[in-house]
C-alpha cells in the first residue's frame, strides 16, 4: 500500500501507481473552508499570522478526509507584502489581498525590500512547514510560491504593470529577475524547512492576458528561472496557469516543471492531447465543489481521471463557503470508485 508521498512522488516520476493522488497544494489552491475551521475550531485571518495553527489546519485537511498532503501558506499575498505592498488579511470567508501598491512603475523596483525569511509571514510559512516535517510523516508537505507575473502585478498596479512589459522592456525584465530571485530565496528556504514538494502558482501569467509572445518572453522565462533556481535536490515542482491554453501549449510545454495544472476552463482531453508527455493535475471544478452536489462532484472527479488527469484536484483555490462533505467527495469517489 502506498503512502500518499509515495503515491505522488511515483505519479511525478511517471511510474505506474495504484490510482491517482487527490491532492490541493495551498496558496493561491487554498484548500480550507469554514466548515474546516469549524471542525477544528481553528480560524482565519488569525491563522495567517500564528504557525502553530497554520500547521494544524494544514493537518485538519488531511485528517479530515479532504486531500493527501499537507500545504502552506492559505493565500497568495506573503510575497507582496515582505516586498512593501500592503495586505487586507481578510475574514472567516475571504482571503487576504493586497489593498496597496508598494511601487508605481517596473522602474522603481530598486526601492523594493529583499524578502526576509526570518521575519513577518515568511518566518511564520516556514516555521509552519518546520512544525509538520517533525510531527508528521508518509504525508506530502507542498510549499506555495506565487508566480513571478502574478508576484510582480500585486507590487505593482497589474494594468500599468502589463503596458510596462511593453514600453519598458528592459527595465521589465530587470523587474522580473529581481522578483524571481526572491522567490526563488524564498522556495529555498521552504525546501530547508521541509517541504516536499513546491507549487507555484500564476493565475496572472496567463496566455489570455499576455498572448504567445509575451507569454513565452516573460511568464514563461521566469518561471523557468525560479525552477532552475529551486531544483539543486531535483524535488518535485507544480506549476499551475489560469486561463485558457490553446493559443500557448507549445509554450506552456516549456516550463520545466514536474507537473503542470489548469484551471477548468482547460479541456483536461484537449491539455492531454497537446501536452502528452507531461504530467498534468486538475481539475474538478470550484464551482461545482461550492455550489453543486456530491453526486456531480464524484462525475466530474471520475471524468478528469477519464480525460488523462495524473493528479486529482480542484481547479482553484476552494471557496470558503464549500460544503465539507463536497470537497470530501473528490477523494471518496477515487478511493471507492476507481
């Protein structure tokens, strides 16, 4: 019987396995709702801030039945804002986003602190990852990085941000090589604390948004230099992409990461058959998990696995408001079903 490392690690590696994992990583995929916190009496925005219980509602998704990993941090924002943005923390039912811009334009990026992972929200990720790599075991620890465009656009105005990637390439770039080497630091320190596996998320890096050529110039570079930048233990990586993928598959097909995931306006058959050699993850949709029954949710499961998914998960982050029993449903229907 594998255990659910074993069973991810193998599936990363293309090796056959019994099923396929049922996984949600964390960060920008947050996988806890209030039917979790109230389960554990463990609640957010307090959590964002405490690592003691961060680690114990990463524990409660597992214990409780809902994915087979452990992840951290359960937003998007602790990048931006050891960068100098400012950060609304949010409620029991929303998560926390950035309510100020730290700099105005791609030129002033010489301004932005370093991300320093002995302080802030940074020391509380990792001393969360630290608490469950020596309290727990057999179980996948995921660390969230938010992408490099999905990064520098929560510093920045993202509207401003994008024009600048054209009317200031140069000092885009610059931009960008200073934002992925902090994440890259701040991916290392996740890995020396005890992660397992790292996912990166950059729902504002998509093909939509930036068609073929800039996707491939920026999105698509920098990913690959935060990866390289990670990868000294070959570990393994997730990278997820909002938006559609058909105008950039042979892009997309670039990134070096273990595992790529979409959202679900992705065809999981159309991804597979554009992408045949990859692993891919996805991608049950939020939506139905939020507002649909557990009958659909075990069809839309069963239906990924039948479209060439490897791993099973939701297609973004969980809406707070979705009914346990929903989000239970994924990984019932691969354990009884398949």
């Amino acid at each position: 019987m594998l255990t659910p490392k074993e069973r991810l690690y193998n599936v990363m590696k293309g090796n056959a396995v019994d099923r396929p994992p049922c996984i949600c990583p964390g960060g920008m995929m947050n996988m806890v709702t209030t039917d979790l916190m109230d389960a554990v009496d463990i609640y957010m925005p307090e959590t964002h801030t405490d690592a003691r219980m961060m680690a114990g509602l990463a524990k409660a998704v597992y214990d409780s039945g809902c994915f087979e990993n452990y992840g951290v941090p359960f937003c998007m924002t602790v990048e931006a804002e050891e960068m100098g943005a400012k950060v609304e923390m949010g409620s029991r039912v929303y998560e926390p986003h950035v309510s100020a811009y730290a700099i105005e334009s791609v030129e002033d990026y010489g301004k932005l602190p370093r991300i320093d992972t002995g302080k802030g929200r940074a020391k509380v990720v990792l001393d969360a990852i630290r608490i469950l790599r020596e309290e727990t075991d057999g179980v996948p620890i995921i660390g969230n990085l938010t992408g490099p465009i999905s990064t520098a656009s929560s510093v920045m105005e993202p509207v401003v941000f994008y024009k600048e990637l054209r009317k200031k390439n140069k000092q885009a770039h610059a931009y960008m090589d200073f934002i992925t080497r902090q994440l890259i630091s701040f991916g290392r320190a996740q890995i020396e604390a005890g992660a397992d596996v790292i996912a990166i998320s950059d729902p504002s890096g998509t093909g939509e948004i930036l068609g073929p050529k800039y996707f491939e110039e920026f999105a698509v570079t920098y990913l690959n230099q935060l990866l390289d930048g990670l990868q000294e233990e070959k570990m393994g990586t997730i990278v997820h992409i909002c938006g559609q993928m058909s105008p950039v598959y042979k892009e997309v097909n670039m990134v070096r990461s273990s595992v790529l995931s979409f959202d679900s306006v992705v065809p999981m058959k159309e991804a597979r058959a554009n992408l045949k050699d990859r692993v891919l993850m996805g991608n049950v949709s939020t939506f139905a998990l939020e507002f649909g029954e557990q009958e659909k949710v075990r069809t839309l499961a069963k239906g990924c696995v039948r479209s060439g998914s490897d791993i099973i998960s939701p297609a973004c982050g969980l809406g707070m408001k979705s009914p346990l029993a929903n989000v239970q449903a994924i990984l019932k229907c691969l354990k009884e079903d398949l």
